[in-house]
C-alpha cells in the first residue's frame, strides 16, 4: 500500500466496517460495537432528533458526493468498487481543483447525557454536530434530500467516518485509558452514572463507539488531506479531544482527536508530512495537546485561549512561560488572555503578531486546527466575542501555509443562554463553523466590524513576543540571552539605580532605611522605604510614594544600543526631597518598583504586572501606616503621590478610618493611570474633604480630560489640568505651586 492511500499499514487493525451512508442506519437506530470492531444495528433513541422526524444524516434517502475519490485528467471519479482508500492523483492537477472535504457521521450524536434534567442540560450536547451539519446543507454545501433550495456548484465532498484502532489511539494514550474507555459500552446504567462526576465527563453505553468514531473521523480527514485527495477539509466530530490527556479523560474529551490524527500521519507519511502545526483557538486551553507534544520539535502547538492567571478550566500550564522542552523548547507556543471578552481585534492581532510569523518560520507539511467555537459571541461559557468573519479571517490565514492542507478538527462550543434552547446557543457555533467552511471553500471572508484590539489584549500579545522571541527570529524585539546575562553577572537596572539613590541620600540628607517585613526576599526590596533621621519626631512629616525614576538617552544611531555617557537618570522627586530638608521637615521616601526581583532573575524582558503592583504598594501602605504612620508625632502629616504609587495613599484615605484626620494635604502626579475616586462608605464628609485638601495635576493628554465625558467630579480631588505632559515635566513645573499648598497649611 502506498503512503497516499488513507489506511495505515503500520497500524493495520480489524478491516473497516463498509462507509455509512444516509440509508444505512434510521433515525432509531444505533449500531452497537461488538469486540471484533464490527457493528450491528440497536434501537436507541437519538438525543437532538427533529420531532417526528428522521435526523438529518440518517434518512433513508439519496446520498450525495462519496469519498473516496480518485482523480484523472482534472475530473472527479468515484471508485467502482467503493472502496474507503483513496487513490493517487494520477497526472498534474493543482490542488486548487480538489474539492473541500467534510466528515461528519450520525452515530457520533449517541454519546450523551443518561439521566439529564431539561434545565440542566450537559453543556457538550449531541444537537451541537446536528446544527452545524444543518447550516452546511441548508446553504447548500451538502447534497442531502432534507435541504432546501438548490445546491451549490462545488458541493462538500463526504468522508466516511471509521472506528480509530487500538493501535492508533495508544499512539497518543495508555493502553489502561484505552480499555478504560472501552469498557463502558459493556457497563450497566447504574455503574455508568456513578462515572459521571469525572472531570465534565459522562458515558453512556454508546460513549466508546462514538469516541473511536471521532478519532478515526480525525485520523481520515487528516489523511485525506495530506494525500491530496482533498485540498482541505472540516471534521464535524464529537465527542472533542484537546483536553484528555495520555492517562485520563477531561473536560468533555475522552480521546484526543487531533493528536491522534497527527501521529497516524506523521507514521503513514513519513517525510512527506514529517512537520505538523496544531492552531487551537478553542476559548480553552488544549493540555492534552501540550503534553503530548511538549518535548516534539516537529509538531508546533500553537494555542489561543483565556486564561485569567490560571484561574480559567482546565486551570493548569496554559501560560506563556510553558514553551517546550528539550528538543521540543519553543514550539509550544501559548497566548493566554488575562481576562475573557476578548474579540476579533485581540484574535488578529494575535494571529499577525505571533501564530503567522513563527508559522511561516516553522513551515509545516500540514496544518491542523483544534476548532472550538467557545470564543464565539453568543457563547456565555467562553464570554469573549469573535464573529463568524473573525474565525474565517483567521482560517484564511492559515490556508497560506502548507500549500493550503488545513484540516479544521471540531471541538468545543455552543454554549449560551438567553434565546437558546436549553442554555446552549447553537447558533454561535453553527454559524462559526459555516464561515470556516466556505473559507475552505474558496470564498473570501465577510469584513470584520471590529479590528481594534483591547489594552488588555495588546499587552497580552506583547508578552507573548517577547517570550517567543528567544526562540523564533522572526519575533521582535529579542529578548535577552538570559545565560549570557548570567555569565557576565548582569543586575536589572532599577535595583541599581535604587541602590545608587540610597547612597546619595544617605549622603545629603542622612537617609536610613525603615525595616519592613517581608515573606521572601528580593534586591527590590533593598532600600525601598528611607527615612530621614528623627522623621518621627519631627513637627512636619511628608510621605512620598513614587514610580522609580526615568532613564532618558539616544539610541546608537547604527547599533540601536543606548550607551552609558548618552543616558541620564531623570529623578526631578529629589528637589522636593531637598526642600523638606532645608524646611526642618521629616520625609519617608517609598519607591514602587515596577517589578520584584526574584531570587534567581531567571526571566528576561518583564512587562509592569499592573494588578500585582497595586496589590503590593496598598499592602506596603497599610504596613507602613499601621507600623509607624499612624504613631508619628508629626502635627502636620502630607502625603504625596507620584505615578501609579499613587494609589497606595488614596487606599489608606479610603481603607484607614481615621487617617485623613490626620493629614494635611494630599497631593498627586498622574501622567496615564488611572485617577481613583477618593470616598468612602462609612464616612460620607470624606470626599468633600479630599477635594479641600488636595492637589491633583493631571497630564492634558489624560482620557479623564477628553470631552465626550462628563465634567471631572469632586471625587477625584481638586484636579488641576496641568501644561506638562510627563511626570517629570510636571514636578517640575508645578514645584512652586506644591511648596506654597504645604506652607500654607503648616502656617
């Protein structure tokens, strides 16, 4: 046999059972598996039916195109013999000629729920492959007798499902799961519902029949691509398969499809189809997918998904620190959303930032999409907002690689609320799913109504850059070569920089450092809070929590390097230190770090993790209040926030209850981040004495400043649109104004 037909010598199990048509089995009827992989029919009612009426797929009627295919003199053929395998393209024909291929069967529709309430409906439902294979008759791409209207002129070409052997499915998972799966379909109802509280797993005695369907669904139409009998194909297949893993089924999935299909086809093809890309834009992330493949350099796992910090199913590795091992390092390649509601900007950004250049760079023989719909709009279970057009987009893209061999494997979606039946939504789905497919197809995608991509998103993907980058050159900017930082003993700036600032305040005005107590230890705490001798006894206390300071410089014109004598430390919070100090006045100097140092610095670019920043400076505010603050003898208390520092004070004139009888002034420098309204719910004069007592110079560039708002509330304090665009342009500019707010209340 050779490499093109769709069977796999290596793995050669018990023959095939014949191709199912329409007319083979009724909409009652049900084949049960027996040992031998053969089948016979059973009557068993089918979850998701039309009401009095035959399934689409199961009516006993005419049938359409039938795979398999032979191809001559640009001509589509059918084999006379009916044969499953496919034959070889006989002469020249480019591939843009073949037709689109589609793999569904009804007998996937038999695993489902045994005992299920009408309001409580398992959200991975058999109706969700019915409703795709409806869109696609009903717009005419199936030739089937239930669809209305004409039909198109190129029409789907059908490819039998079949029953995935024992062979293949242990290619991927342990001969223990595979007879853990299979034993089911012998089990009683009884001791089928006590395996329900697996993770987001259930079986009926059908469960095994249907598995091994969608995985020798997968395993064929993957073949069928990758021996040109098809340019390209969809899987309409269930139950999903991204998240079991080697030794265990989860989160819906019992086999794994996709990495079953890639391993039966990089055995059978050998160097003809040796790189494979997996792209998973599943809402979920693939973990099956990733351990199966991690430490693989021929397969590149690509996957998009919501993670929230781990706090997204299946809650584990999905971050983006997780890029292989071993031969496998950096062709695991995860983008996670820190939140959900992400749409189609996020997603094509994404796409051109990350999944089309390290593709391109990585040039696979074929290219596999993990396709689940749960990042549809509609879909309330995923909650983020990709359209019909954004999915095609994206399949578009694709479909520039491997000379268009893209083979979309369905797994999740359909899950909603409102006007769906049930709480599933099989509207999002089905409609995702017909724009792929007429992608595939040829047809261009539908214009996107939105290409912006959200802040949150933006950096999301630029970290993602920068981690990839040590392993794709087409990634820019590099990251640094964290082991020859090592090597040459490399320290992070800031840490530095704030070691050099201790010492000069130390110097001029005899600065010590106050002792905070920590959980762990790391150089950014070094000198983080200074505090000018006898600050505690002094009549005048001024409290400055700040951003660290500015690096300024030129690049090399030719290297693009910045270069020591053409940089400067731009630290404008120093003259308002030196002023106190000539005022007799206390100062406890605080400086917010933008990242913490870990022990090991085994990481190289960081971005500013802006939620775990604010949690740290409130945590430091509240220590230093309740550990000396809040005990100074200081009559006259000023607090003074620069940059995102900021919102530790205003969390203390919030949280603390008696902390702005004790406070003068406040006063504030907000370049971009956000101004908090200063109120508070036990204390209702508060926010009328925070617009009394402050001073809040806020950057003209600020969005609080942009005229399609309302009026900027008291709340916010006493704003002051400032002439300067930057932190240091303002303390500069508005220094005097600062010096006459604190005389003014000490006099």
């Amino acid at each position: 046999m050779d490499s093109g037909s769709l069977m796999v010598d290596e793995l050669a199990g018990p023959s095939k059972p014949p191709a199912i048509s329409r007319s083979t089995y009724g909409a009652s009827q049900v084949p049960s598996i027996e040992p031998n992989g053969y089948s016979k029919p059973a009557t068993v009612p089918i979850a998701g039916s039309r009401p009095g009426s035959h399934s689409r797929g199961a009516s006993p009627s005419r049938t359409g195109p039938a795979f398999p295919i032979s191809t001559k003199k640009g001509k589509l053929i059918q084999k006379p013999n009916g044969s499953n395998q496919a034959g070889n393209i006989e002469g020249p024909l480019h591939l843009s000629t073949l037709p689109t291929g589609l793999c569904y069967d009804v007998r996937m529709r038999f695993h489902s729920e045994l005992r299920s309430r009408k309001d409580d409906v398992h959200p991975e439902d058999p109706r969700r492959i019915y409703a795709i294979y409806e869109d696609l008759c009903d717009a005419g791409l199936v030739d089937d007798p239930e669809t209305p209207g004409p039909l198109k002129n190129d029409l789907l070409l059908r490819i039998p499902a079949r029953h995935a052997t024992e062979a293949e499915i242990c290619l991927v998972h342990t001969k223990a799961h595979y007879d853990h799966v299979a034993s089911t379909r012998y089990m009683s109802v009884e001791e089928l519902v006590t395996l329900q509280p697996e993770d987001s797993i259930y079986f009926n005695q059908s469960s095994w029949m249907a598995a091994t369907l969608s995985a020798g669904g997968a395993i064929e139409t993957a073949r069928a691509v990758a021996s040109d009998t098809v340019k390209n194909a969809i899987a309409v297949i269930r139950p999903p398969g991204h998240h079991a893993e080697e030794n265990k089924a989860m989160g819906f999935c019992l086999f794994n499809n996709v990495c079953i299909a890639a391993r039966v086809c990089q055995k059978s093809f050998k160097e003809q189809c040796r790189k494979i890309l997996i792209l998973d834009w599943d809402v979920h992330h693939g973990n099956g997918v990733q351990d199966v493949f991690y430490s693989d350099p021929n397969v590149l796992y690509i996957s998009i998904h919501v993670h929230k910090n781990g706090n997204f199913y299946p809650h584990g590795d999905g971050g983006n620190k997780f890029c292989g091992a071993g031969p496998g390092t950096g062709f695991n390649v995860n983008i996670p959303w820190s939140q959900q509601a992400m749409g189609d900007g996020d997603y094509m950004l994404a796409f051109q930032q990350v999944v089309m250049p390290i593709a391109y760079e990585f040039d696979p023989d074929l290219v596999i999409v993990s396709a689940g719909f749960d990042a549809a709009a509609g879909d309330q279970l995923g909650g983020c907002f990709v359209s019909p057009a954004g999915y095609a987009h994206m399949t578009h893209m694709l479909m520039s690689l491997a000379s268009g061999k893209v083979m979309v494997c369905l797994e999740k979606g359909g899950y909603g609320s409102g006007d769906s039946e049930n709480g599933l939504n099989f509207q999002s789905i089905s409609r995702s799913a017909l724009a792929v497919t007429r992608t595939l197809m040829g047809e261009p995608p539908d214009r996107l109504t939105s290409t912006t991509a959200s802040p949150s998103g933006i950096q999301d993907v630029e970290k993602v850059v920068t981690r990839q980058s040590r392993y794709w050159r087409s990634l820019y900017p590099s990251d640094i070569d964290m082991e020859a930082k090592n090597v040459v003993g490399g320290q992070r700036m800031h840490d530095v920089i704030r070691a050099y600032q201790s010492k000069n305040l130390y110097d001029q005005f005899k600065m010590t450092s106050l002792f905070i107590l920590r959980d762990r230890i790391s150089k950014s705490f070094e000198n983080q809070v200074l505090a000018t001798s006898k600050w505690d006894g002094c009549n005048v206390l001024i409290v400055i929590f700040h951003d660290p300071p500015e690096i300024i410089g030129v690049p090399h014109p030719k290297t693009k390097k910045l270069e020591l004598h053409n940089t400067w430390l731009a630290d404008p919070v120093k003259f308002y230190t030196e002023w106190a100090v000539k005022q007799g006045f206390g100062v406890i100097d605080v400086n917010i770090p933008k990242h913490i140092t870990g022990a090991e610095d085994d990481e190289g670019y960081v971005l500013e993790g802006e939620y775990t920043r604010q949690t740290a400076t409130e945590e430091l505010a509240t220590y230093l209040w309740e550990n000396y603050l809040e005990y100074a003898e200081a009559a006259e208390m000023f607090f003074m926030g620069v940059g995102e520092a900021s919102k530790g004070l205003w969390h203390l004139l919030e949280t603390q209850e008696t902390c702005y009888e004790r406070i003068s002034g406040s006063i504030s420098f907000i370049e971009a981040s956000n101004v908090r309204r200063v109120r508070s719910t036990i204390n209702d004069s508060l926010s009328s004495w925070y617009y009394q007592n402050s001073l809040i110079f806020i950057s003209p560039t600020h969005f609080i400043f942009d005229p399609d708002r309302k009026p900027v509330a008291k709340k916010f304090g006493h704003v002051i649109k400032s002439g300067k665009t930057s932190l240091n342009e303002m303390l500069i500019a508005h220094k005097r104004e600062v010096e006459e707010f604190i005389k003014k209340r000490v006099s």
